[in-house]
C-alpha cells in the first residue's frame, strides 16, 4: 500500500520544478542500505540543499500533530541539514514547501 504522503510528494516535486526549472530533486526511499530517518525529498537551486521531511495533514488532524509525527530520528536528520547550512524542515503542503523557498531567497 502508498504510503499516504506519495501523491503530496509528487505535487511538490512537480510545483518546485515548474518554478524552479534548473532544481536537482531526488525523492528518498527508505530502506535497509539507506541512513535512517533522511528527509523524503533533498532539493539542491542554486548550490543550496534543501530537505524536506513530508507529512499529509490526516482528515480531522490539526496542523501541529501532524507536524509531530516527524519521528525523533527525522528531527535529528532535519537538523543536521540546518548545522551544515541547509534548509530543512517538515512539511504539510506544496504552498509551504514554495514559500519557505521564497523566504530563503531562491
């Protein structure tokens, strides 16, 4: 079964493409030979790197608890991007992933 986040990974994907033409996007999967907890997309524009961890807002769900459900280990991951100098964070929606880009300046 798709985990619930695919089709709002694949919107991202295609909203940060058609503004960001020249952007480098890979889509992780887990798995067994993989660092646990990366973020679901690593987006590379101009030289910087961003991570974004995926969650889709579950009907009656509030914001918050699905920003929560990020486990531990992706909080970790996340903030590790941010020490190296990235931009990472959890997301909820494509307009949150394309306004976090505007606001760092891409």
């Amino acid at each position: 079964m798709a985990q619930p986040e695919t089709a709002l990974v694949g919107r991202i994907r295609t909203a940060v493409k058609r503004k960001f033409p020249d952007a480098v996007i890979q889509k992780l999967h887990g798995g067994a030979y993989q660092t646990a907890g990366l973020p679901d997309l690593i987006i590379v524009i101009g030289g910087r790197i961003y991570g974004f961890e995926v969650k889709k807002q579950r009907l009656g769900e509030s914001a918050e608890h699905a920003y929560e459900r990020a486990t531990l280990l992706q909080r970790a991951r996340l903030a590790d991007l941010r020490r190296a100098g990235g931009v990472a964070a959890v997301v909820l929606s494509v307009d949150e992933v394309l306004a976090l880009l505007v606001r760092e300046g891409v």
